[in-house]
C-alpha cells in the first residue's frame, strides 16, 4: 500500500536536507579554519622554511684556465662546468675557491663553452667575452645556435663581476626539405662615440646588435637595421 505526503510536509523535509546539506559542507571549512587558528596561536606560520640547496647527481669540470683578472700578479681560474644538463662558468679565487658562478641557458645536446676572450672595455673597466655553444636540437629540424655572454669587472675588484647575456651569433639550420643555411657574426668592441669606452657588437651583414656598457655591469642594447 502506497503511502501520500502531503505538500506541506515535502517542503518542511527539503528544508530539513537543505540544512544538513549545508552543515556537511561547512565541516571541512570548519576544520581547516581551526587548524589555521592552531597555527596561528602556536606559531607554526611563522617559522623559518629551510631550503636546501640543489644537488646534483654529477659534475664535471673542464681544465682550470688562469687569467689574472684583476692586475694584482696572482692568477685567478676559470673552469666550465656540467651538473647534470645544465652549463655553468664558475671563477675561483688562487686558492681555487669559488667567488662566481653564472648558469648557461642550453637550448640541446652538445653545448660548451669553446672560447673565451679577457679584454680591456674602458679605462676602468675588463671584460670576458664568453663564446658558448647553446647545443643542438634534432626535434623535426636540425638547429644549432652559438650566444656571446659577456662577464664585466669594474676597477680591478672581483666582487663586481657581472653577466650579460648576449644574442646570437651563429646560427645553423637543415629542415626536414634538406634546405641548409649557416649565419656566423662578427663579433666586435668598437668605441663608436668616442667616450672610451667600447661597444659590444654582433654584425651580420647589415644588421647590428649593439650594447652600450653603463658601468655597475649595467648594459644598454638596441638593434640596428642599416
């Protein structure tokens, strides 16, 4: 036998579910709400997080290359270095400890760093004219791209050391047609407004980047079409 409720006692009951409904979804609002609370009250948010420094499953170092950077008759050591899949350049002191370190951005397999350069930029000023190969990528198209990093130090003092990341200068392509081109740039420092200080260049043809050297390891770049 069928039982029939009536019209008021269906509207009493839907505001009955309503209400649990609605306590069952407060409930974990409620608990996250008290264990923020205990957390206030004990402390917890405002303890100091401990990050660990990145560890890597292998290193390898090229041969150590001395220069003496900063005049002083001591030579200090360059050395480029593989953690994992990524490209450093590190400077130690001539005690060997390390004072810089500056991470590559490697775009595919076989990058290194295959030049280095130790100029005078201005009266108070040296670069190192870094020549790293980004590495090779043979997803579809073969491309490999070369980029000038430069390192500046200002007044013979180390602890100004500072990077720029350059453009390109070489470039290679072979598409999946067989179509191959090679672009390899000049690479230049040419005081161009006579203030004694020269100009980082890259030139291909009729196309320049320039970067204008501010000091404090400050560059200034601009691209040129002529």
């Amino acid at each position: 036998m069928l039982g029939f409720v009536s019209s008021g006692n269906i509207g009493a009951m839907s505001n009955v579910l309503k209400m649990m409904f609605l306590l069952f979804m407060s409930m974990p609002l409620m608990a996250q709400d008290e264990r923020y609370l205990r957390q206030v009250l004990s402390g917890e948010l405002n303890k100091e997080v401990e990050i660990h420094a990145k560890k890597y499953s292998y290193t390898i170092h090229s041969p150590f290359y001395a220069l003496d950077l900063n005049d002083k008759g001591k030579p200090e050591f360059l050395v480029f270095v593989k953690k994992d899949s990524e490209d450093w350049i590190e400077i130690l002191d001539e005690n060997k400890l390390k004072i810089y370190s500056y991470k590559f951005e490697t775009k595919g397999f076989d990058s290194e760093l295959y030049r280095v350069d130790f100029k005078t930029l201005g009266p108070r000023t040296k670069i190192l004219l870094l020549y790293y190969y980004e590495g090779a990528s043979r997803y579809l198209d073969f491309q490999g791209t070369s980029r000038i990093y430069a390192l500046t130090i200002d007044d013979q003092d180390l602890s100004t050391l500072s990077a720029l990341k350059g453009t390109s200068f070489f470039e290679e392509k072979k598409d999946l047609k067989g179509h191959y081109h090679k672009r390899n740039y000049q690479v230049l420092l040419v005081d161009l407004n006579n203030d004694s200080v020269k100009e980082l260049i890259v030139k291909f043809r009729r196309i320049d980047d320039v970067f204008i050297y501010k000091g404090q390891g400050k560059w200034l770049g601009f691209n040129q079409h002529q």
